[in-house]
C-alpha cells in the first residue's frame, strides 16, 4: 500500500504554487498594460543578469556549505 501523505502533500503543493503564480504574472501583465514604469530593455537585461548572478552565487555557496557541514560530520560522500 503506498504511503498517501507525499501524494497528498505533493499536490497541494503544486495547485498552491501554481495558483499563486498565476495571479502574480497575471498582477504583472496587469500592470504593464496600465502604462506602469517605462523601463528600457537595456536597464531589463542588466538587473535580470544581476539577478542570475546573485542566485548562482547563492546556489553555490549553499552547495559549498552543504558539502563542508557533511564531510564535518563525517559523512561518506563518494560516489559508489
């Protein structure tokens, strides 16, 4: 008999996220087509590769983390 709680839990998750998404892009598109702020494509493509950037830094450093607490641990991470 499979364990139902993952399953239940999983797909809460999804319509909840989902949902939530929806209505956050929608407020956005919403708010484009009011003539919200003019902002140029150059001043765009900046902040969302700065935005890249910080997440592959943070990305990286929680990896690093991550490994440093294991092998602090005295966890075995090689491969098999």
């Amino acid at each position: 008999m499979t364990d139902w709680t993952p399953i239940v839990f999983v797909t809460f998750k999804v319509l909840i996220f989902g949902t939530c998404m929806f209505f956050a892009i929608k407020w956005h598109y919403d708010q484009g087509k009011k003539g919200g702020n003019k902002t140029d494509r150059r001043t765009l493509l900046r902040t969302c590769g700065k935005v890249a950037a910080l997440f592959m830094l943070a990305l990286l450093t929680v990896l690093f983390l991550t490994f440093t607490l294991a092998s602090k641990l005295g966890m075995d991470l090689n491969l098999p």
